[in-house]
C-alpha cells in the first residue's frame, strides 16, 4: 500500500521505499514475491518507465524491521527526459504463470498512486546552442568527433555552462574545453575542463562547469569497432 504522493527531483538518483500493508494496516510479508513499477503519463496514459523494485523483505530474518519493505531507486537518466510534472504509477505483482496482477494504493482499493516529478535542484535546461552534426578526423591513433569553436560570452566573474549529452549505448570518451583567445586558429590553445568515459551508456548526461571562456569546444572519441553513437550535444552558457 502506498496512500502518500511519491516525489522525486529531477536529474539526480532517487531511493524511495515502498511498505506493503494489509486493509488492517499490518504489514505483510512479501520475501519471495517479485514487483515492477509501471509510470504513465495522465494525459494520454503513455507508459513513460518501466523498472523492477527491490525487495528489502527478508524471511529469514528475525526482526520486523524489513516485513513488507520495497525499495526504487530512479537514476539521473531515467527523469532527464521527462518533464517535471505528476504522473501516475502503478505496483504490479508477478506470478508464477508469467502474468501480473495488481497491488492496491489505498483501503478503497484503488491501484494507482501518484509520483511527482519536481526540478528544484537544477534549473530547467534551456540551449542556447544545438548540434548533431560533427567534424570528424583522425589524430593519429582513432578517429575523433568535434564542435569546432563555440564562441560564448562570459561575464567576468565567471559564467556557469551546462553542456548536455543524448547518447544511445555510446562506449568512449568525451571531452570538454576551453579557451581565452578571441578569435582561435585552426589548432587553438584550449583548457581541458572536464573529461567524461562512457561504456554502452544510453540517455542524457551532462557537465556543468564555471569559467571565464570566449570558446568551447567538446570533442568525442567513440572505443574503435563500436556501434553505439553520439546523437546530440545542448550547450547552454
């Protein structure tokens, strides 16, 4: 049973335990018993997450701490992508024929509760800069992909940039730069800021960092012989 209103921040990991309760308000066991969690839009009931819960109920234990206790964890990148709003969820049970049956929210006997998603923690990401399509070339040892020169106009205490990456099972390195000079040759003098390795990593990441730059450059150097790909980067200075 879960009466209350789940909510979790946006863009940051999130544990929230679930107490499975019986219409008397006792807890029940639940150690040899298998749930998924089910989060669909209200709007239009598209299914926006899908994911197993943990169960932290152990039968062989002697104390009652843990009877009828679940857990969720929600990653940075599960709630990047969505928008921060309410949704309704739903517990599902599996049984042994393969099928689910539901798990109820309250004493009534309703089966979806409500998770909120709430973005205080970083301010919601609007680009000021969008690419999908980079420069290639060979440095020697593999083939890099590149933004070129990003010009940026800084304040002079130093402005903070939030460069974002979509990625679909990308395996490689990406890496930040940046520079002072004002108008950049063809092999500028740039700063490593931030260096960031990848292994089959699908979704939406991101760097945030404060500097006094008047370029950015992010280059990435995908593992050779893979087939993940680097989609998008969102700059935002």
């Amino acid at each position: 049973m879960y009466q209350r209103t789940l909510k979790i921040q946006k863009g940051v990991k999130n544990t929230i335990q679930l107490q499975f309760k019986n219409s008397d308000q006792k807890r029940v066991g639940i150690s040899s018993s298998t749930f998924k969690i089910n989060v669909f839009d209200p709007v239009d009931r598209k299914l926006v997450m899908s994911k197993d819960v943990t169960v932290l109920d152990n039968a062989s234990t002697t104390t009652n701490a843990l009877k009828g206790l679940a857990e969720i964890s929600f990653l940075e990148n599960e709630t990047l992508k969505l928008d921060s709003k309410s949704y309704n969820f739903a517990i599902v049970k599996s049984e042994d024929d393969g099928s689910y049956s539901p798990t109820y929210s309250n004493t009534y006997y309703d089966v979806a509760g409500t998770l909120e998603i709430k973005d205080e923690i970083y301010p919601s990401f609007v680009p000021s800069f969008s690419m999908s399509d980079f420069q290639r070339s060979f440095n020697g040892a593999a083939w890099e992909y590149s933004t070129g020169n990003l010009r940026v106009y800084p304040d002079s205490i130093g402005t903070l940039h939030t460069a974002a990456f979509y990625m679909t099972n990308y395996r490689g390195t990406v890496l930040v730069e940046g520079t002072l000079e004002n108008s950049p040759s063809i092999n500028p003098n740039y700063a490593l800021i931030s260096t960031k390795v990848y292994n089959q990593f699908t979704g939406i990441d991101y760097v945030n960092f404060n500097g006094v730059f008047n370029y950015i450059r992010v280059r990435y150097i995908p593992t050779t012989n893979t087939t993940g790909t680097f989609d998008k980067l969102l700059l935002r200075s």
